[in-house]
C-alpha cells in the first residue's frame, strides 16, 4: 500500500511541474545567501531558477556572469519576462508590474514593448497566459501558478471562515517584535491553525503544489518530532514570533498578493532596478535543462565558482539517484578552483550527500571527502531565514 501511495504522489508531484509554473516567486531568502557566497567580478554562478528574483539578487553583486537553469520553461519564462520588462519599462510600469502583480491592458503593454525580447518558448507561454496571470487587480501574479493557488485558497480561508484579516493587517504593520508575537499568538494562530488548515497542510497534492515532493515530506516525517504538520506550525511561529515581519516581503505577498515599495524583492527597489537596467541584467541568461545536462553542454570552456542548488537534490536523492551522481561528477569537472556550493533541504539532515560516488581527477571517492562544510555558520544563518519553510541549509567549499 506505501509503494502504491508514493507511485501516486510522485504522478501528482510529476504532474504539477510538468505542466504548469510553480513558483511565482522565490522562496529562498538571498540576504542569508549572498552573505556567504562573496560574489565579485570574478564569479560565474549557475542557480536554479525557480521564479528568478534571486537570480536578479544576485547580479546586483556586479558578478561575471549568472547561468539560471530549470527543467520547467515556464520558470525561465517568468524570469525572461522581468528581464524583458528591466530592459524596456520605466521603474513606475515595473513595479506596478511585478511589485502590485497586475498592469491595466497587460495585452498591449506584452506586445508593445517586451514580446519581441523573449525567447520562442517563453514567448509562446505569455502569448498565452499574460492577459491571465496580469490582467485581474485582485487575483495577482503572485496568485497564480500552482503556489499562488494554494496562497488564494489560504486568504479566502482567511476571509470568509476564520475572518482574521483585520489582525492579519495589524500583524504586517506591527512596529516591534513584541507586538508582533502578540498578534499572532493571541489573535491569528487560535482562530487559524485549526483543524481544517492542518488536514490541508498534510495532504500530499497541497505540498506537490507547493512544490514539496514525497521525498521531502518523508524526511521531515522521519525527522522531526510530529511530523510534517507541527513541523509547519513551528515554521509558523518562529516566522511571525521570533523575526520581524517588516521587511519580510515572502509572506507579506502570499498574504496580501503583492509587494510595497519598502518591503519587496530587491530587484523591486527603485535603485536596484536601474542598477539592472544599467547593464547587470545583461549578465543572466536562462537555460530549460537539467543541472548535469547544462554542465556538459552550454560554454564548457567557463569555470563555475558558485553553485545554488535549491532543495531539488532532495527528489534526486529519492527517485533518481544516478542523474545525482552524474550531475556531482558534472559539478566537479566544470567547478573553478575556489567553489561555494549552497543547498537546501525539507529534511533536517541530507545524508545522502556524503556517500554519493564521484570521481575526480581520475579517482573515485565519496562526495562527502571532497567537501568542506560550514556546519555551524549555516546553522546561525538557517535561524535568521525569513522564509523558514526548510529544514537545513548547506555551506561546501571544494577541497582543492
């Protein structure tokens, strides 16, 4: 019954990527990042895409170049469209754009001035869905995609049976932590985290939407005392009850479905923006293939000094372990000589990384000798995380 329930989740799982966009935004906090990645001129960075804020993040750090690569080309399509929108839209259309999630006559303004820049696929994604994903005030950007589905259907929760939404307000304009942890423990949590939302939160196809796979959920069910569900309510608490809720723009937009000028993605604030649209934009292209895939075939010749790979290791791990295997000997023949490697994972612990075999420099060997890990700087870093929706997160340098 197990395997039949897994074969099941993993078809969901496979389903919800393979044919929709996922992500409308992204739900790794870069501040943590870029603090220990040291990006300078020097640097080429290869990142998951997912919805591309990050990758814009971090070509503000004036880095060589930045290679944005996933699977899903509605990903790359999302983030071609903000470099599409960099390029060609003052700050004020932008931000209406990407920061308030919706634009009036999205149709003219996509065929008038950012069309012509994308790429086939993407321009066939948004030929379809821009009128759809831009064109409603209320039902935003950031309410579509399958992460934004489950958002909205969270806020009418919100609106229509716990009626919380005046707190909700309250608690994203508190002024101090203390009057945050306030709101939340006495007015939003009691009225919230009930019965319903709990049954919802430990279906499967809720976090395939979300974008948790199988793997994930069965690491955090194996590891964490409770399980997946109190592992999401201590998420809860430590996000609006230990860290300030001011400039923690994650969960003011999938609470509100959209940004403000002063709490908001950094490729969002007016200065940063004209930074991009100055010419760091230029520096992100985006590639629709496997990580592995992209190592072995796109400029060969570039020394890759900084890796962040996201969380999707974790499905590797559990469904195909030998792409994780090629796609680490790929990542050590295309490495620079000094390398940074960032993850994440839903689990508490990634064991699996230590043991996978690799081969270097002719050798093979367990992945695990080959790097240097930065176990208790991630740990202090993993406690300031915004988004705080993992389990752990990973510093590795490359031995030489």
């Amino acid at each position: 019954m197990g395997r039949i329930k897994e074969w099941i989740s993993g078809r969901v799982f496979q389903m919800v990527h393979g044919r929709h966009l996922v992500y409308n935004t992204c739900w790794e906090d870069p501040r943590i990042d870029k603090e220990v990645l040291n990006l300078s001129a020097n640097d080429n960075l290869l990142v998951i895409t997912s919805a591309g804020c990050n990758a814009l993040s971090y070509a503000l750090s004036g880095l060589n170049h930045i290679y944005a690569v996933d699977m899903n080309y509605r990903q790359n399509a999302l983030l071609d469209l903000k470099i599409a929108a960099i390029k060609q839209l003052d700050y004020e259309t932008f931000f209406t754009m990407f920061g308030h999630g919706h634009t009036a006559n999205p149709r003219e303004l996509y065929r008038d001035k950012l069309r012509d820049l994308l790429p086939e696929k993407s321009r066939h994604f948004w030929d379809l869905k821009i009128k759809k994903y831009f064109g409603h005030r209320r039902r935003t950007l950031y309410f579509h995609g399958t992460t934004g589905v489950v958002a909205r259907g969270i806020n009418a929760y919100i609106d229509k049976i716990a009626k919380i939404r005046k707190p909700i307000n309250e608690l994203l304009d508190a002024k101090s932590l203390e009057e945050q942890r306030d709101i939340w423990f006495n007015k939003i949590k009691p009225r919230l985290w009930g019965r319903t939302i709990r049954a919802i939160m430990n279906r499967n196809t809720t976090m395939s939407m979300l974008g948790v796979p199988e793997a994930q959920l069965n690491q955090i069910n194996k590891q964490y005392p409770g399980g997946l569900v109190k592992f999401i309510e201590d998420c809860l608490d430590s996000v609006f009850g230990t860290l300030p809720i001011n400039d923690n723009y994650f969960w003011r937009v999938y609470s509100t479905g959209s940004y403000l000028p002063t709490c908001c993605p950094e490729y969002l604030e007016r200065e940063n923006f004209e930074k991009l649209k100055g010419g760091l934009v230029n520096r992100i292209t985006t590639h629709t293939m496997t990580v592995e895939q992209f190592l072995r075939t796109v400029d060969t010749d570039v020394r890759i000094s900084r890796f962040v790979l996201l969380d999707h290791m974790d499905w590797l791990s559990h469904h195909l372990y030998g792409a994780l295997v090629a796609e680490w000997d790929a990542i050590l023949d295309r490495a620079a000589h000094e390398t940074r490697i960032l993850w994440r994972s839903g689990g508490l612990r990634t064991e699996y990384i230590d043991t996978i075999p690799v081969e270097r420099n002719g050798d093979k060997c367990e992945l695990g000798s080959l790097l240097q890990m930065h176990t208790e700087q991630a740990a202090e870093l993993h406690k300031k995380d915004r988004v705080h929706t993992y389990g752990s997160f990973y510093i590795a340098d490359l031995k030489r």
